[in-house]
C-alpha cells in the first residue's frame, strides 16, 4: 500500500470511528455501556438529552469538516494535475466562517442555558438535608421547622476482609454504607453541603446531583426523584488517602414509608437522650462499645488493637493511662495526624462505650469504665 493511501486510511478512521460512536450511543446504555444514562429525575432526562444533541451537533460538524477536507485531498491532489489557487482574502468566505460558528454556538448555548437554570433552581424545596463531609464519611441532617432535626453518619461497610482481599469481593464493593441516607419519592429536596476538614464532593449521578463540600462554604443542589429505588454514588474529589473508602448511597422510598422511617429515627433519637442519663455496667458499656469500635475505629486501629494506619491501642499508654487524656484523645483528636475529633461523630454514649471498651479490650484490662455524664462533663469542661 503506498504511502498516500496509508494516509488517507488513518485520515478517515477518525469520522468513521467518531459516527459509529454516535450510533451506538443512541441506543441507550442498555445496548453500549458507554454512554450516560438518564438517571431517576427530570433533571436528569435533560441532562442527557442535551448532551445527546451537542454529540450529534460535532458528529455533523466533524463529518463534513472530514467530509471537505477528504474531498479536497482526492479530488484536487498533484498526482491528478491540480494546480492551487492564488487568491488573498475572501469576504464571503470570511462571513461564512464567522456566522456559520456563531450560530452554531447559539443553538448549543440555548438548550444548555435552559437547562442549567433548572439544575440551578433550589426554590420551593419540600425538605432540606444538610449534607457534612468528614474523612471519610458524610453527615446527613434533616432539617424541619421545629428544630427536631434528625442526624446521622453514614460510613462504609464493606468489611476489611473483602479491602484485603481475604474474602471475594462483593457485588457492590466500596459503595455499600451502614445508614443510607433515606429520601421520598415525587418530593423536591433541597441538599445543603459543607464539607468539616478538607473538600469532599457529593455525587449521586443517576439523581443529577454532585456539589463540592467544601469547609466553610454552603453549596446548594436539588433531586427531584420521579421512582423508587437504590441511587448509589462517591466522593467525587480526591480528599486523601481513603478517598476510595467514602460511598454514598440514597434510599428513594414512597411517602408512607418516609414518614414510618423518619419516625424511628425520632424515636432512636429520644431513646438516645434516655441513655445519655442512665449509668450502665461494665459488660454493657464494653459489648456496646465493641459494635461502635466496629464501626468507628477499626480501619484506622486494627481489629485487634494492634495499630495500622492509626497508633495501637493494645498496651498503648493512652489506653491504659489517664482516662481523662483518653476521653481528650477520642472526644478532640490529635491534630496533626489522622485521628479525628469524635466528639461531634459519636453520641456521649457511644463515645463512652468505645473508650471503655479500648481500656478493657485487647489485654489491656484496666477494669475501669466511663459514663455518659463522664463525656457530658469532659466537653463541658
């Protein structure tokens, strides 16, 4: 094959590939797991559809631009005795070239203009979620009038066995979490994000959402979820070395099963305030603070104390020293490093089963305990 002609085959790969792109795509995700897919809302629909006209627009574009151009080379090349023009400058030519983008550019700028004001439209929201990214989990606040907000971390639950490759991995390894966030369907909500160390970013891309979450700053955002079902996303900024470990996941659940789910969470709430008076036993303090240990500290501490990407807490001398300094450690964090303040993440209960727990697990036995007004009382302090 001589040199021309290979030349002119690499020259045409590029349209050919680019129109059998655009073809496939049109099928849906269903037949080319390539493309974007609607998603559960309206927002969602327009998104794609507009991003399905601006790909048809540039294979157009790029089909007759190759077209020309591939017109040009065959038909007007030396071995066939073509002698170039000469000509400077060409008026009609030049006010082709200009209005000819211009309004190409406005046919693109008007559907993407309509729908961005609609991405961007928070009004008459029905509910309101302040969404907090931590390393590396995320605070979800129901927001109401009357003050009775209903708050909870969502953390990962694949299990470590399933990280470190001692068991096979699950069907949904890394976006699975422990408290989804839970939402009703056919209802505006309004999401307020803010991030509490670093800048996080809350994607859920089958809802149209995904907004920074960064410290300091509200950023607002909307879903409007027209079905049922489960809507799983990720952190989508790299906010550290566990990024990977930060899934979402978002519950989209008729009305009727909203409000029996928000009622437990309000009864979950009251039975914590009850717990938070009661002074409990060792045994009690140390199973509970096992399953919280569990689910806060292990990644960091390893499953049996013995340290990782944390300091151990087998033998260590905060475990086994002051419980006051522990309490410190747990409730404020160690700044500087990646142990977090726990203050603001674990009810007083919680905190004070966990650090019972690490001062009595381990063959640490220190025998002593902690109460709940004990963590009241420190951060009062």
């Amino acid at each position: 094959m001589c040199f021309e002609a290979k030349r002119l085959l690499k020259l045409a790969l590029g349209p050919v590939l680019m129109l059998i792109s655009a073809v496939v795509l049109g099928y849906g995700p269903e037949e080319a797991q390539v493309n974007m897919a609607p998603g559960a809302t309206e927002v969602g629909e327009r998104i794609y559809d507009l991003h399905m006209i601006i790909l048809w627009i540039c294979t157009v574009i790029g089909l007759g631009v190759f077209g020309v151009m591939f017109y040009s080379i065959i038909y007007h090349r030396k071995s066939k005795g073509a002698v170039a023009a000469h000509f400077h400058e060409s008026t009609k030519v030049e006010i082709a070239w200009t209005v000819v983008p211009f309004l190409i550019l406005i046919g693109m700028a008007v559907p993407a203009t309509s729908t961005l004001l609609e991405v961007y439209d928070n009004d008459d929201a029905e509910l309101d979620i302040l969404v907090t990214g931590y390393q590396w989990k995320w605070k979800y606040e129901y927001i109401n009038e009357n003050g009775e907000n209903i708050s909870f971390f969502s953390n990962l639950r694949t299990p470590q066995s399933e990280i470190h490759n001692s068991e096979p991995k699950g069907e949904f390894y890394l976006l699975e979490v422990d408290e989804p966030l839970v939402i009703p369907v056919n209802t505006k909500v309004r999401f307020l994000i803010t991030g509490n160390d670093v800048i996080h970013s809350w994607w859920v891309p089958e809802l149209a959402v995904k907004r920074d979450a960064i410290p300091g700053f509200i950023n607002e955002t909307w879903t409007l979820a027209r079905e049922e079902g489960v809507f799983r996303g990720q952190c989508a900024e790299l906010c550290g070395k566990d990024h990977g470990f930060m899934p979402i996941v978002v519950n989209v659940v008729s009305k009727e099963a909203y409000g029996e789910w928000l009622g437990a969470k309000q009864v979950e709430a009251a039975a914590i305030k009850e717990l938070m008076a009661q002074t409990f036993t060792l045994e009690q303090l140390v199973e509970r603070g096992e399953a919280v240990y569990a689910r806060a500290c292990l990644a960091c501490h390893g499953a049996n104390g013995e340290g990782g990407v944390g300091k151990p807490i087998a033998g260590s001398a905060i475990a086994t020293g002051d419980i006051g300094a522990h309490l410190d450690v747990g409730i404020n964090g160690v700044p500087g490093t990646a142990m977090q303040a726990f203050g603001g993440q674990l009810n007083d209960v919680d905190m004070a089963a966990v650090i019972t727990y690490q001062r009595n697990a381990f063959g640490n036995n220190m025998g002593d305990m902690v109460q709940p007004i004990d963590v009241y009382n420190h951060k009062k302090g």
